[in-house]
C-alpha cells in the first residue's frame, strides 16, 4: 500500500536531488548519514546507473556504506592523503553562519572525519533544520563506555542535561556507534556560543567527538515547500537555479 510522502520528506528529496549539480565525474564523493543524506545517495547512485556519472566515494557510516553498494555506488576505504572532492551531508541543526548540529544518526565523529578531509562540505537539509540559534536540538556525543560517568558530570556543569541514548524498541539497551562507542545527548536548550562550548568540550577525557560542527560547511540546500535555496555564511540564501560557483 502506498502512502502519500509528508512535506518534509518532500522537501528532503529536493535538497538531495539538488545536491546533484555540485557532483563532477570522477569525483572522490564523501556520503553522510540520515534521512537527508540516503536520498542523496540514492541519487547518486540512480546517475551512475544512467550513465550521468562516475564517481568513487567513502561513507560515513555502515548503514550508508550497505546503501551505496546497494545502489552501485563503488567505494574506497579511507587511506594515507585522501582528500574528498565533496561530501554531501545532512544537519540537525544549522545557523545563518552555517554552524550545525550533527550526530542524530549516530554517526559524527566519522562524519566530522570526513567533513575535515573534505575540500568542499554540502550540507542538505528541509526546511525545519534551519534555525537562528543552535541547541533547541540536544548535542550528541560519543563517548567511550568507562569515561561515562565523568563525561556526563562534566557536561552538566557546561549547563547541559545528559541524557545516554538508548534503542527506540528496547530501551534498557544502549546505542552504540559503528566504533562501539556510546552516544550521549545533551540538552541545552540554547548554545549561545557555539565555539566556546565546542573548546570547553574538547578538553573532557573520554568524550571523543562533539557534534559541534564550526567552520566545515561550505554551503547549504534548504528546501523550502518546492523551492530549494543556497546558502553561504552569513549571507543572502539564493535560489539553487541561479547559483553558478560549484566546486571545480
């Protein structure tokens, strides 16, 4: 039986079909995780299968691993002086400066590797993921399992609320990422300086990635209903139509 996609899933899949124009043949292509990015991989994978190109690409995750081979997509496992042409990836959060939360998936200390290794980083997202102010959503982590206890000490004194994720169908398990580690979610309800907690986060033992992604992004595609527009940090957002300056 068929069911009628939500204006969110609408707008995922016009983010991710739009993300296609940044792509060239022959592209090394780094794949995110989510429901924004699996789109995109799709995609991806539907114009390798036409013909449209031909690329290579690493995934930042199992699940998105398991999905590109599934669609044809060839991939290649990290090694000394790779260099991503581009890495389309999704947000759970992004700002006017093109600061994000990451991680909801699971997946962000991979993600924050490859986003680093990248020379251009695409963020895609619908419309809800745009915000003025990062941390209504909670900030995840991904913290070795004998640290925890110290992890989520010191994080509540930064003002959050820690809270261990655990499986949606069986909550007395918790979640791990693809390294084995835990994931914690933190809930600030606002981050008034993004960078700030991003140093202080840094200097915790035991807390091995952050979902604080500064810096990173080099544009965003946020749907919008149908329309799908560009942004740049701090600046205007532009129709995707009439954008013209993609990674070379």
């Amino acid at each position: 039986m068929s069911t009628t996609p939500t204006l969110q899933e609408l707008e995922k899949q016009a983010a991710a079909t739009a993300a296609l124009r940044w792509v060239r043949d022959g592209m090394l292509v780094g794949l995110g995780t989510g429901s924004t990015a699996a789109p995109f991989i799709r995609a991806l994978g539907e114009a390798m299968r036409t013909g449209q190109l031909r690329v290579q690409a690493t995934a930042t995750s199992e699940a998105s691993a398991a999905l590109a081979r599934e669609v044809g997509i060839p991939l290649v496992p990290p090694q000394r002086g790779m260099r991503f042409d581009l890495t389309v990836d999704g947000a759970d959060e992004l700002d006017p400066q093109l600061r994000l939360i990451k991680g909801g998936g699971g997946a962000l200390l991979r993600e924050k590797v490859l986003a680093t290794a990248s020379n251009y980083l695409l963020i895609v997202a619908d419309s809800s993921k745009a915000v003025s102010q990062l941390g209504k959503f909670p900030l995840p982590l991904e913290v070795v399992p004998f640290a925890l206890p110290w992890v989520m000490d010191a994080v509540a004194e930064l003002g959050a609320n820690p809270v261990v994720r655990v499986s949606k169908t069986d909550t007395t398990q918790h979640v791990l990422s693809d390294q084995g580690n835990l994931l914690v979610d933190c809930h600030f309800n606002q981050i008034s300086d993004p960078q700030q907690l991003a140093t202080q986060l840094k200097t915790i033992p035991g807390l091995v990635e952050h979902g604080l992604f500064l810096g990173l992004a080099n544009a965003a595609l946020v749907a919008c209903g149908e329309q799908v527009q560009v942004l740049h940090a701090g600046a205007t957002p532009v129709p995707v139509a009439s954008f013209t300056d993609f990674p070379g």
